[in-house]
C-alpha cells in the first residue's frame, strides 16, 4: 500500500525539482499550503460539536471535502469527494456542491443515474446520521445527503486513496505548475528593480506613512506572499472541470449504448419481419 502511494509522490517530486522548486516549495503547494491539523476528520457524534464549528470555519468555496458514504440501510458505503461551493442555509449547515469520484461502485453507480453530480443538498451533522432530524422543505426534489464523518482535502492527501490517486496526481501537478510560475513571477519582480523603487519610496524611520481620506494609511510595500485560499479555489475548480468531464464523457457512452441497442433492436425487428413475410410468401404457395 505505500509503496503505491509513494511512486506518485516521488514522481511528482521530481516534477516539482524540473520546475525549479525546492522540496519545501513543492510541500507547501501539494498540500495547498494547509497545516496537518486542518486535515483531520471530523464526527458528528463528538459531544463537543467540532464537526459543525470546523465546517464554519474551514468550508471555502469549492474546496475538496472527502466523506463517509451510508446506504439505504445506514451502513457504511465507502468514501467520496465533493467540491462545495455555497452555504444553502449556514444556520442549518445545509450546503451545495459538486459530487465527485467514489470509492464503492455501487455508490458511484447511485451519484451518476438518480442523484447527478450537482443535484445533490448536503447537511453537516451534529449527531450520527441515522438520527439527524434535519429535512429538506416540502417540495424539494433534490437529494439530501447526511454526512456525520468527513475531512478537507489536498493533492498530498489524495495520493493515499486508491480512489483519489489519479485526481491526486492531475491536482498535484496543476499545483506545482500555479507555484513555480508564482515563484518566476517574484523573481522576475525583485530582478527589475521594483522592490528597490518601493523601499525608496516608504516613509524615513521615525515618521509616520502618509495618511489617505479615510484614515487608512498608505501601504508602502505588498505582500507577495502565495495566498493558500486562492491556491485551494484553483485546486477545486480544476476538481470540477475533471468532474464535469467525466459526467460527460459517461453521458456520452451512455448516449452510444443506446444508440447501438436501438440498432440492435431495429435489425432483430427488421430480421424478424422479413422472416415472417418469407414464411407468408412459403405458405400462399399451398
């Protein structure tokens, strides 16, 4: 099992060295630049009700959401992602997203022919699910999807599931290619002589920066820093375009095995009528 999780990380290593990062630069980008503890799952049936608070406060849109999947009966089904991307009801912990690979085929079987990939309503809850009381309103054709157990997502994380492995590697690469032209692009900023320019113009020591109307005071200099959460909303965009692919590239075969039964059926159809029309010929003869 590691060693199947380790053969993609180290290609992707390799990646990130040819394109000029170091191996603290390619960590920080395969992992969205997120601490180890925001990666942690989550239950709903914790008494404290974390499950709930770390939904507020770490829910970005469309940021990569691995969850525990139940069937019919309430039993575990395997795992699954999706890209959130908005609070239906942030009171509720009801929000919307787009559904994206499974582990369990049965499942993935479920996601694709009655639920469809964005037609889904998800609720975080603060119990297990079996005995979450939250419903949708009257009417609502959509489904509700209960999760009680789940964690946020990175490439780095991705690599580990056997599921996620492919997407892992696609959003790992997409990341590294973001970071090393970020990291150009602040090289080729401090080689022109715009950092100097900046460092020139900001106030003597001792005095304070000039005020602007309004009372905000004139920042001097800019932080280049790689924003995490612009990083995150890249990654999970890319996550959505690789979904919506997929969905179409099964609805299309779905579209060619009808067309190829329909044939079928019109040949058998057409075959049988001129077999019936050849025994009529047979019997007039009598």
């Amino acid at each position: 099992m590691r060693l199947r999780w380790l053969e993609p990380c180290k290609s992707l290593e390799r990646r990130g060295a040819d394109l000029g990062l170091s191996a603290t630069e390619i960590e920080q980008a395969l992992s969205l630049g997120r601490p180890v503890q925001e990666l942690a799952w989550y239950e709903g049936g914790d008494l404290r009700g974390r499950s709930q608070k770390a939904a507020k406060e770490l829910f970005e849109s469309e940021r990569v959401l691995e969850y525990q999947c139940n069937d019919e009966r309430w039993q575990t089904q395997g795992r699954a992602v999706i890209a959130p991307q908005d609070w239906e009801d942030s009171d509720r912990y009801l929000f919307l997203g787009l559904h994206g690979p499974a582990s369990d085929g049965y499942y993935q079987y479920y996601v694709d022919t009655e639920m469809g990939a964005q037609n889904g309503l998800y609720h975080i809850c603060d119990c297990d699910a079996i005995r979450c009381k939250v419903r949708k309103a009257r009417g609502d054709q959509r489904e509700l999807i209960y999760i009680d157990r789940w964690r946020l997502q990175t490439p780095l994380t991705m690599l580990e599931s056997p599921y996620l492995k492919d997407l892992g590697v696609q959003l790992g690469e997409k990341a590294l290619s973001q970071a090393a032209r970020e990291k150009k692009a602040t090289q080729s900023r401090a080689g022109s002589g715009l950092d100097q320019a900046l460092l020139e113009g900001a106030a003597p020591e001792g005095v304070a920066p000039e005020p602007l109307p309004g009372g905000e005071v004139r920042k001097r200099e800019k932080d280049r820093s790689r924003s995490p959460a612009r990083g995150a909303g890249s990654m999970a965009r890319y996550l959505t375009q690789q979904v919506a692919k997929q969905g179409e590239s099964k609805a299309r075969e779905k579209k060619k095995k009808k067309k190829e039964g329909d044939k079928k059926k019109k040949e058998k159809k057409k075959k049988k009528s001129s077999s019936s029309t050849s025994e009529k010929s047979e019997s007039s003869r009598f």
